[in-house]
C-alpha cells in the first residue's frame, strides 16, 4: 500500500520557487526535500543519466508494475480509498542534460475523498529508446542503439545506473550498501551512489554506471527493445516479475562488473576506461519466473537398519539441494547424505535444456538406500554432488562418503569425479548419454518412440552388455470407460496407462510383468503416478530384502492447497519407493499413501526470482 500525504491544491500547483523564479535543481545526491521542510512544493523535476540522457521516456510507477500505465488507472491510499488517475501514471520525455518535468496536478485530489498524492512516495523509471534516445557526450550528442531500464528508489530524482541499483536492492530486501559490509560495499567503496555524478566530475562511479548500462542492456528482451525502437516508451512489455528478475540479475551480478572496471582503470584513471570495450558477465536470464525444485528431502533411514519401515519409523537419511543460474538452468545438485544420479532423468535434463521447469515433472528420485547416508547427512558440510557443465555438454558427480561401492570417494569435494559423464545430441534431443567411472563405462542411448515429457523408452549398457532395455509398446491409452463414476471426481486418479517392457541381462522375478506406467490424464494434463523397475543394486543394499522389484508413486497437491501451481500442476509433492505391487487396473482411484516404505521423498519448491533473491548478500 502506497502512503499518500496531504498536499493543498494551492500549493501543489504552484511553479515558482521562492526567489521567483522556476527551480528544477535537485539536490546533488538527487534526494528529494525531507518531509518536514516540504512546505512550498515545486515542479517534480530530475535527471536521467547515463551521461545526461535526451529523449529518453520517464515516468513515476504509481502501480508498482515497473512498466508505465496510462490512463484511467486506479490505486488506492493509505486508508484502502480507491483513486482514479484519469490521465494514468506521470510521464514525460527527457530534455536537455536529461532533465524532465512530471505534470502531476492529476495527484491533487478532492480533499473530501483522499488526501493529495505525493509523488515522492513512488519511484521514478525511465526507459532508453534505441535509435531515438542521445546521450551527450564531450564529443556531442550519441545515438543510443541499445534499450535499456533505469529506476531509482521513491523520493530520488537522479534516474542512474546506479540509483537503480541501490532500489533494486531495496527491492530485494537486502540491506543498502551504505549500511552492510560485504564485497559489493567494499569494491564501490565511497561512491555515492545517488548523485549526479556527471554534474560533479565523480569520472569512477560514471565508469560504473556505464558498465552497469551495457550489462543490463545485454539482458534486456529484444522484443521488447524492437518495441521501443519505433514507439516512445510507453509501450507495456515486460511482466512485473519478469522486470524483477531483470532486477536481481543486475544485483547478483553488478560485483563481477564492478570488478572489471577496476581492472581497465589502470591506476585508478577512470576517466579513460574504454567501457565499450570490456568484457563484461554475458549472462542469460529466463524472464518468466517458473516454479523450481529446491530440495528433495529423503527420508530413508530405517528402523534398526531394515527398509521397508513405517512411515513413523522412517528417518532422514538425505538432502538433495539445487543449485541453478539466471536462465533456469540446473547448474548442480548438492546432497547432504548420499544420492544415485538416475541416467534416465539426466537425459530428460539434458532435452530441456538444463531448464528443470521445462521438464514438466522435475527429477523423478534418484536415491540411495544405504544406511550410511543418515551418518553422512547428519555430519555438517555437503557430502556428493552433480555439476552439469552445459556448454561442453559434460556433467561430474563426486562424492566424499562410501555409500557407492566400486566408486573412488575423495577426501573433499572439488577432487577428482567419481563419475564422469558426457552426451551426445540429435535433433535437439539426447542421443547418447555416457557415464564413466573407474574401469566402468554406462551407456543410456533413449528410444523416443511413444515417448512423452515423463518418460522415453531406452537401452541401457554397462561395459557393452545390454543390462537393461525399456521399450514402450505403445502411446498412452486413456480409460475413461473404466473409471467409476463414484471416482471420477478423486484427487489422484488412473486415467490413462501407457504398456512397457523391460529386458536384458538383468533377471526379472516372478510376477515383474506385464508392466504399465500409470498417469491421470484428466484436465489436460499428464500426471504419472506410477511405475515399476529393477534395480540389483539398490535391491542388495544391506537391509533391504526385496526380490520382486520396486515402484515409485507420485502424489500431487490438492488443487484448493497453497502448494498447487496451475500454471505447472504436474509438480510432485510426495514420492514414495515401494515394493513392486504388480499389475493393476485402469480406471481405480489411485492408492492412498503407503503405511510403510523403502523410502519417501518430500519435494520443496520455489519461484526462481524467489531463489535468485535468496543468494544475494
């Protein structure tokens, strides 16, 4: 809610400073008049700089959308009254030095319905037109080519690189620099980072600030920039979470450009720092905040060392925690305790790109049983990790604990790779997925026929002998003939089933098959719930006495919880590894959770913004 204070409309309109002539000068740090001395209130006037900025569109975010809205527009005050703005949000274009004037006679209101809005309560924005926008320069006006956003925090009226630094961290809800320590603070130094500082000479925080232009202009959406090459900025493009994430992407990386403008200024000579040409981060970003995976919480500690156990017997025995960049991308995965990377979800990985969200239902379990785990967990310091090198389509997984026989462990993390992995592409999708470790080499080469964002049938090879080979016999089969219309209506339900084979050198026990991957296909939408599989060597754990095989089942959030994201429902609240249960019918309501398991797996999620925010200092 926006605090709107008293302004008399007398003196609201009033356009001469006391000595009779019109003041548009700011303060050199740009802040506005402090609250107790506003008493003769002037023309809302400011700068926008890069260097001083002409042409450029600025206007006060009133709704708080980072974009400009016109008219009519309605917020409300302090009091929950609602306003209606009839000409929208204050704007203007810049002049010369990159002055501006806001009309803002539309904020005086009817003292009987609302106080007077004050404008020093709302941000000021502006946006850079390329091809349109000219910075003035010692050698003249320059064209700009490239779009870029400026902000600056309610209340400041220089429009910088560097203001919109100090608001996006308040944005953020970190603390400003001016009032922390960390090495941010302490590679700016005394800068001031709300002043004019081509007005007063400052030659290092313009360094900064025009380096600060060119990285944010690189993450700006071209679309967006195309946009405004032909119109006059107060074209709407951009989401507010997506201008956020715009936002925490300049913070996190504003150090790594601080840092190379230090090393261009040869002994401090700021004034020469080429800014166009340093090598500034190149850093993609995804703007549309996707709900992500943060952790899996593994609880598979047994009862006196024994899986299956109770639910209330079951301890945690693991953490996976992920780690992931601005664009989405899964950069590692960290476990406190052990975990098993699964072949399989690494392809499905690999075909979205590294973008988890894009997988749909993101990272089916792959976990160890060992009880050594628990130990590992509870000792402090991560304990095995999955490092995915994107570019040279090469992954690691190293680990520090014994919890993998036949894979070398190191003493720390950082050693050498227990596994090495690497792939191959085709068509966009993974056509070979390599895992070497020791004298070992795995192959995972997926058949794509009948396949879908859940699963892909594929052969699996361990020094050159088929061990396993998944092959679905066909496409997903709804049922709907089948369901029960007392079930119709359950919260998880088997809708849909897809037949499947396994074979190879792996030994199938009795009862193993006919196999079916289960799915509630309702609302269009492909939930799995259900599959079986082998796994000798997760069957041989110590502990766990299982000769039939395992299934995993998914359980989703109830659609009327806080958990539920509609735009990507198929995110697993609960995972459950259980003895294999053997075929069952489509069309049954799926089964309620299990009183006892080898495992259960809880899922956590979060926006990417909200993860991104979280690593900032």
């Amino acid at each position: 809610m926006k605090r709107l204070l008293p302004i008399s409309v007398a003196l609201f309109t009033l356009a001469l400073a006391g000595c009779g002539e019109e003041s548009d000068e700011s303060p050199v740090d740009g802040r506005d008049f402090d609250a107790q001395d506003y008493s003769e209130p002037r023309p809302y006037t400011g700068r926008v700089i890069d260097g001083y900025l002409r042409h450029a569109r600025v206007w006060l975010d009133m709704d708080g959308d980072s974009q400009y809205t016109p008219g009519p527009m309605t917020i409300k005050n302090s009091a929950g009254t609602e306003i209606t703005l009839p000409n929208g949000e204050p704007t203007a274009m810049t002049g010369e030095d990159g002055k501006f004037t806001l009309d803002t006679t539309g904020l005086v209101q009817d003292p009987s319905v609302s106080p007077d809005i004050d404008p020093r309560d709302f941000p000021l924005f502006a946006v850079i037109l390329p091809g349109q926008t000219l910075e003035q320069t010692r050698m003249g006006d320059v064209v700009l080519e490239d779009a870029y956003m400026l902000s600056a925090p309610p209340g400041v009226r220089d429009v910088t690189p560097l203001s919109t630094l100090v608001r996006q961290r308040r944005v953020i809800g970190v603390q400003d620099l001016t009032a922390t320590t960390n090495d941010l603070a302490d590679a700016l130094g005394n800068v001031n980072l709300l002043s004019d500082y081509v007005k007063s000479g400052d030659h290092r925080a313009h360094a900064y600030a025009r380096a600060f232009a060119r990285f944010m202009a690189s993450q700006f959406p071209d679309d967006y920039a195309s946009l405004l090459r032909g119109g006059d900025g107060r074209e709407r493009f951009l989401s507010k979470d997506a201008a956020f994430l715009l936002g925490v992407s300049f913070v996190r990386n504003a150090l790594d450009v601080v840092k190379v403008v230090d090393e261009a200024a040869s002994q401090g000579n700021y004034e020469n720092v080429d800014v166009d040409g340093l090598a500034l981060p190149e850093v993609p970003i995804e703007l549309e905040d996707p709900v992500i995976l943060e952790r899996q919480t593994v609880l598979a500690r047994g009862e006196g060392s024994e899986l299956p156990a109770s639910m209330s017997n079951l301890g945690v025995s693991a953490e996976l925690v992920f780690d992931y960049s601005e664009d989405g991308r899964v950069t590692s995965i960290t476990a406190h305790g052990c975990m098993m990377p699964s072949l399989r979800e690494m392809a499905r990985l690999i075909n979205a790109g590294g973008k988890i969200a894009n997988t749909g239902t993101q990272w089916m379990p792959g976990i160890s049983l060992s009880q050594e785990s628990a130990g590992f967990y509870e000792d402090e310091g991560p304990d095995e990790r999955l490092v995915f090198d994107w570019e040279n389509r090469r992954a690691t997984f190293e680990t520090t604990t014994g919890c993998h026989p036949g894979l070398a462990s190191s003493s720390a993390l950082g050693g050498v790779a227990a596994i090495s992995y690497e792939w191959t592409m085709a068509n966009t999708q993974v056509q070979e997925l390599i895992a070497t470790s020791g004298d070992k080499t795995e192959v995972l080469e997926p058949d794509y026929q009948f396949g879908t964002d859940a699963f892909f049938g594929f052969t699996r090879t361990v020094d050159e002998t088929e061990e396993e080979i998944m092959t679905l016999s066909g496409d997903v089969e709804s049922c709907d003939a089948a369901i029960d219309p007392d079930d119709a209506d359950a919260a998880l339900l088997v809708s849909a089933q897809q037949p499947y084979t396994v074979s190879g050198s792996i030994p199938q026990p009795d009862g193993f098959s006919p196999l079916a991957l289960e799915f509630d296909n309702r609302n269009d939408r492909l939930r799995p719930l259900r599959f079986g599989f082998l796994d000798p060597a997760m069957a041989s754990t110590t502990g766990v006495n299982n000769i039939e095989g395992f299934d995993w089942a998914f359980y989703y959030p109830f659609e009327t919880s806080n958990e539920f994201v509609e735009e990507q429902p198929n995110l697993i609240g609960t995972a459950y590894l259980n003895r294999r249960g053997g075929s069952r019918v489509c069309g049954r309501e799926f089964e309620r959770m299990p009183s006892a398991a080898y495992a259960r797996v809880n899922y956590t999620y979060q926006r990417l913004s909200e993860y991104l925010s979280g690593l900032v200092e």
